[in-house]
C-alpha cells in the first residue's frame, strides 16, 4: 500500500482477468477486482 509498481501490476492483472472473465468466469474477476478495491 505505498508503491506505485503495486499498482501497476494490479492493473495489469485486473486487466487480464476481465479479459478473461469476459469469456469464462465473469465473477470471479469481479470477486478479485472488487477484493482489490477493498
């Protein structure tokens, strides 16, 4: 919680996952987004 490369990297993960929740589990990746959120 104080790098901005964290929050680089979760971008780029959360971007991932909702490309990928798009065509599979969409839920899942709003369960991560919305745990990254937090």
């Amino acid at each position: 919680m104080n790098s901005d490369a964290s929050e680089s990297e979760n971008d780029v993960l959360i971007f991932g996952c909702i490309k990928y929740s798009f065509e599979r589990h969409q839920y899942c990746c709003m369960w991560s987004w919305l745990l990254y959120k937090r």
